[in-house]
C-alpha cells in the first residue's frame, strides 16, 4: 500500500510539516534541498514561494509544478528519525 501525504504545513523557512495516510507525522528542513542547482528548485529558494507548497494527489507540490514523491519522503524521514506516530492514529 503506498504511503501518501494527507497534510502538509510550512513551519517558516525551509520547514514542512507533514502528516501520512498510515497515521505518522513529523516535521523536515529541507534547507539542503534548496541548495541544489536546477531550474525546477531555483523558486524554492525563496522561503515565501516555499511556503506556498500544497497537497496533489498526497504528493508535495509547488505551483511550478516540484513535487516529492509521497513513499520517498516518508523513508527519507523515517530513517532520519523524523516520524512519529499522530495522536489521532492511536
């Protein structure tokens, strides 16, 4: 079953909350990502375009058409020991 993004806020700066559909939750900086070179991460680098991120299909999306693909972040952030489990999943 693939893991999708069910909320997703800015926290200011690079900082994304995001909740998953199997109940975890955490909040990731993605300061690193934005350093990268590349014409799809260039607007991101502004923290007030980065906050405009919203939810497409569970995935993280910008209105330039970035996303993050859903399952992936989730390990990325599982492994990074980001997650935890939301109260309401309890």
């Amino acid at each position: 079953m693939l893991t999708r993004v069910v909320h997703v806020e800015p926290r200011g700066g690079y900082r994304l909350f995001v909740q998953f559909s199997d109940g975890t939750e955490g909040e990731r900086d993605f300061s690193q990502m934005v350093t990268s070179q590349g014409q799809m991460i260039q607007p991101l680098k502004d923290p007030e375009y980065f906050a405009r991120v919203f939810l497409d299909y569970g995935a993280p999306t910008w209105p330039n058409g970035f996303d993050m693909a859903p399952d992936a972040l989730h390990e990325e952030m599982r492994q990074a020991g980001e997650l935890s489990r939301s109260d309401a999943a309890e």
